[in-house]
C-alpha cells in the first residue's frame, strides 16, 4: 500500500549546533503538524521515504504556508486532533541541506534547501524526467538517486551541487530504492534483473553488485541498521507484505512480523534497539514500533485517516511521519 508523499532527504555533516529544545516527554504520544516550508519548496509527490532530520529541521525553520493539499481523503471519524504548533525540535547538522523531490515544475526534480528554506538549489534538469528517491552519502558529499531518463529506472550518483550524475547501474530491469550504508563503503537497492524484485548491494561506484535476497515474491525498501550490520526490508515472500531483517551479507533472514494486512516501510531507530514499520493491520494505515527482534510490538498512532513512513529523530526521542488526518497530507512528530 502507498499513498502520495514527499522525498526528503537531509546532509549529514560532522558538527552540529542544537536550534531548539526538545519537548519534554509525554505519557502518549502528541502529535504536531509541521508547517514551516513554503508550498513553493515542497511539493507533494507519489511514493515518498523520509530523511527524519530535515523534517525536524524545517519545524524549526519559521512560519510558512503547508504543502499544497492533495485530492481530500474518505470521510472519517472524527477522532483526537493534533496540536496545531510547530514542535521543537532536537539537535540538527549545522550546515545541512534538505534533499527532496519536487513536482513543482510538472516533473519530479531533486533540490536541496537549507533547513529554513533557502538556499534553493535545483540538482537535476527539468527535462529529464523521473529522477526520484535522494540519498545521502553519511559524509554528504554525494547523493544517490533513481532516474529513468535512459528509459527504465536505474540508479545514480552525483555531486552535492547536482554536477557529476553518473549511473552506477545498467540493467535492462529496474533498479531503485538506493540506501547508503553508514560507512560509505555500499549502496543497497531494490532490482527487477532476475524476474522479481529483489534486494542487492553494490560499491558506490557500482562495481561488486551481490545479490541478497532471493525470493519468489518481492523484496523491497532496504533500510540499514546503524551500526551497518544489518538490513531491514519489507517481503511478500510468505502471502502478505511483512518486515524481514537479514544480516548485512544476507545471511541469517529473518521475519519479524507476521500478519495477514500489510507492514511496510521499516524504519530503525538511532540505537538500533528498536524499528518502526507502517501498517495496515487494524484496518487504518498506523505507525507502529517493534524491538529489533520483532517482539515488543507497540502501536503508536490510532487514526481513520492514512499515517505512515516513520523516520526516526537523531536522538531517538521523536519520530516524524506523514498524515493525512486533517484533509491534506502533512509531517507530523510525535
């Protein structure tokens, strides 16, 4: 299951300056709407994954219009509202730059922004199209993305500036989904070359791709344990989409839940401890919370309306993720 969102992305740099305070904890969570990017920034666009400190950067960033609503969502029940106030937020990279894709130009585009929104910097050309899915090298000097402008979805690299786009793969299938390892040294990503979509790693070069999974259904979305030793994905493999965790040479694969609904989209949270996943599984699309091992399972939101793509803070002590709860897709952290 996805819905429209946005793609961000943040640089991560050796210092950091904190910019506000962290609220102090509550007995539930408490949500609060993020507003504080211009809608002529941000763009709301299909398929997103979330960078959690530019989200929490832009809470800091000022007052701003919110992105430009989608079509309205199905009637529900009204149920507890979120806060309508921009959160503190925890430390950020002094000097970052937010990555994200924009449809502001009728094409996805990447750019990047400072934290209080300027700076714009459009990093891909408008005529080529489909360039998508951003991610930083740990060290920020590169960023990793999707582009179909050869005419079927491949992966790049490039510059922070935009300059240098160089694909790193060339198959006749789609590859997509790019993941920096936390050490720089391998990208994992999603591939269709063997009839399926499974999960690989690669040199940032492109060089040594290794297949990991290997599955009749389709594996998908890899998500990097911080430490670098292990890799959380998503699988149909056994009926429904579930979170699977496997070591970092894809040994030792792992289901961590088990449900007939659909979980997706895992997310790890700083310490490695814990990883939050979307799911389906109560009817509403919810964000719910797991220890590493899959057990502890704890739901986190409780809503009618779509909340999904948790990205944790760099503290741990909040996570961001998108809702559509008040009539128009928005970042919440909770």
């Amino acid at each position: 299951m996805r819905w429209p969102l946005i793609q961000v992305g943040v640089a991560p740099v050796t210092s950091a300056t904190p910019v506000c305070s962290p609220p102090p904890p509550a007995r539930s969570p408490r949500l609060f709407p993020i507003r504080a990017l211009a809608s002529s920034v941000l763009s709301l666009i299909p398929f997103a994954l979330l960078a959690v400190a530019g989200l929490f950067a832009a809470a800091c960033a000022g007052d701003g219009e919110a992105p430009a609503a989608g079509p309205a969502p199905p009637a529900f029940a009204e149920g507890p509202r979120a806060t309508p106030t921009l959160v503190p937020t925890v430390i950020i990279p002094a000097g970052g730059r937010i990555a994200f894709i924009s449809l502001h130009s009728g094409v996805p585009e990447i750019h990047t922004v400072f934290p209080d929104g300027s700076g714009l910097m459009r990093l891909s050309d408008r005529s080529i199209q489909d360039n998508s899915y951003p991610s930083w090298s740990p060290d920020g000097s590169r960023i990793a993305f999707t582009s179909a402008r050869d005419g079927n979805a491949e992966v790049y690299v490039m510059k922070v500036d935009g300059s240098g786009q160089t694909a790193i793969t060339n198959n006749p299938a789609s590859d997509a989904f790019p993941a920096w390892s936390p050490d720089g040294s391998r990208i994992a990503f999603v591939s269709g070359r063997d009839g399926n979509s499974e999960i690989y790693v690669m040199n940032p070069d492109g060089a040594d791709q290794t297949r990991l999974t290997d599955a009749s259904a389709s594996d998908s979305f890899p998500a990097w344990s911080p430490d670098g030793r292990r890799v959380a994905f998503e699988s149909t493999r056994d009926g429904s989409s579930d979170i699977y965790v496997m070591n970092a040479d894809g040994t030792g694969q792992i289901r961590l839940t088990d449900d007939a609904a659909a979980d997706f989209t895992p997310a790890w949270s700083p310490d490695g401890s814990r990883i939050a996943f979307s799911s389906n599984r109560d009817g509403d699309v919810n964000i719910y919370v797991m220890n590493s091992d899959g057990t502890g399972l704890t739901r986190l939101t409780d809503s009618r309306a779509a909340d999904g793509e948790p990205t944790w803070s760099p503290d741990g002590s909040h996570i961001a993720f998108f809702s559509d709860r008040d009539g128009q897709r928005e970042i919440y952290v909770m």
